[in-house]
C-alpha cells in the first residue's frame, strides 16, 4: 500500500455513523463532548501503537499532532462548560467534588 501525502493507513472518521442517530438526540451536550473525547483519545493510542512500529511514518505523526491538538480544544471546551475533566486538573479537591456525580447528571 502507497500513502500519498496527507494520507494515514490508518482509518479514523469523526462522526457519528447514520445508526447512532437516535441514540445521539437523546444525549445531552456534555455527553456528546465525552463521547468526542473518547473518540479522539482512542484513535490517539491507535496511532500510537502503530507509531510504535512505524517510527518513521511522517503521515501517522502529523495525524497523531491533529488528533492531540483537537483533544486539547475539546477538553478546553468541555472543562469551561462542566468543570475539570480528572481530580489531577482540578484547582482544589473541593473544585473537583462540587460538581454533579454521574449518577446525578440528568
């Protein structure tokens, strides 16, 4: 297989596939941002793995630089609207339990 320029072997697409359509209007915003978290960061250890056995793979690292860029802008977004992400990137202890629990998000 031949990687043109801008091309990863590696298949990753963003979006939510015509099946979850259902299941993502009955989520709320902060579980959509997760779930695009989620998403990200997973396909970030994928690359990851793959990077483990190809090094020198200039396509998969800049995918890997694309990828962290844009979990570093969802993780902002999502600690502006809801509070820190993880107890490491909270300000106090009392910062980190103010907000709901999850069995308290409606």
């Amino acid at each position: 297989m031949v990687l043109r320029q801008g091309q990863c072997s590696l298949p990753y697409t963003n979006h939510f596939s015509v099946l979850n359509v259902q299941v993502a209007k009955m989520m709320t915003e902060r579980d959509i941002l997760l779930k695009k978290l989620s998403s990200v960061a997973f396909a970030m250890f994928e690359i990851r793995l793959f990077l483990d056995t190809h090094p020198d793979s200039t396509d998969a690292m800049a995918k890997f630089d694309d990828l962290n860029d844009k979990y570093v802008k969802l993780k902002e977004k999502f600690e502006d609207e809801y509070g820190p992400l993880l107890s490491k990137d909270a300000d106090s202890p009392v910062q980190w339990i103010k907000g709901p629990w999850p069995w308290e998000v409606q």
